[in-house]
C-alpha cells in the first residue's frame, strides 16, 4: 500500500492541488482480493493505485450536489482523477480493465446524476475483472496443452 501512494503522489500532479485523502477502510479487502491471484507484485501495486486513484474519482464525483460551494472543485477534481486512471492504465498496458470498467462508471455516474446512493461496489468488479481473465487464462493454457 505504501508503494501504491508513493506512486500515485508521484504521478498526481501539485497544480492540481488534489489531496490524496485516501479511504482505507477497505484497502485491506482489496490488497487481500490481489494476493489471491497468481500476479506478478508490480502488477498487483499497479491495480492497487488504478483502484485507488478510481475510488477517489468516484468519491468526488458521488457527493455532488447544486447547491454545494465545492461543487466546481468536486467536479473538476474527479475528472481529473478519472483522467489520472485512464493515463495511467493505458501507461500499465491494462487496456482489457479499461474496457471492462468503462461502462460500469457510466452507470455509476449515471445512477448518482439520477439521485440513487447505491452503485456496484468496485472491489466487486475488480474481482469480476480478475476472474474473467483468470478465467480466460485458464482457457487459453487448456487450448495450448490439447493442441
């Protein structure tokens, strides 16, 4: 987790003046989902910072409201922090997570420009993502071995 925010400080940029307050309550849950996969550890930091800076994104972007002060920031913040994790999944090669993610930020997005709180939890998908491709894997190794 530490390498995680190194790395996501080091990339965010200070004229952004984002704060990186970082929710940790389920960063173990997260950090333990990796471990249970066959990834390489650069691998696992490197969906550890795409969930994080995503998190971000979508906190900022849930809370807002028209008539809160912060709204312009709140906004603007979250788009930057959606930018950050598409420059830097593309920069991990982790196309296949971008594509699979995309349209579940849609809805959320959606859903909370309609009101509604409640939204798919990203660790859940995060898991979905993982077990496809596992899965995947799986299947292309069966492939190679029968042929």
């Amino acid at each position: 987790m530490n390498e995680t925010i190194r790395l996501l400080q080091a990339e965010c940029s200070p004229k952004a003046g984002i704060a990186l307050d970082i929710d940790w309550t389920d960063m173990p849950v997260v950090e333990s989902l990796l471990n249970s996969y066959d990834l390489g550890y650069e691998r696992k930091v490197h969906l550890l910072a795409l969930y994080t800076v995503l998190k971000l994104a979508t906190s900022r972007h849930k809370d807002c409201h028209y008539s809160d002060p912060n709204l312009t920031r709140k906004v603007l913040d979250g788009d930057y922090l959606y930018s950050l994790y598409i420059q830097l999944a593309l920069q991990y090669k982790e196309f296949d997570l971008i594509s699979f993610l995309a349209p579940h930020i849609k809805k959320w997005q959606i859903k909370w420009a309609e009101g509604h709180s409640e939204v798919e939890l990203l660790s859940t998908c995060l898991e979905q993502f993982l077990n496809i491709e596992f899965q995947r894997h799986a299947n292309c190794t069966a492939v190679e071995q029968v042929g």
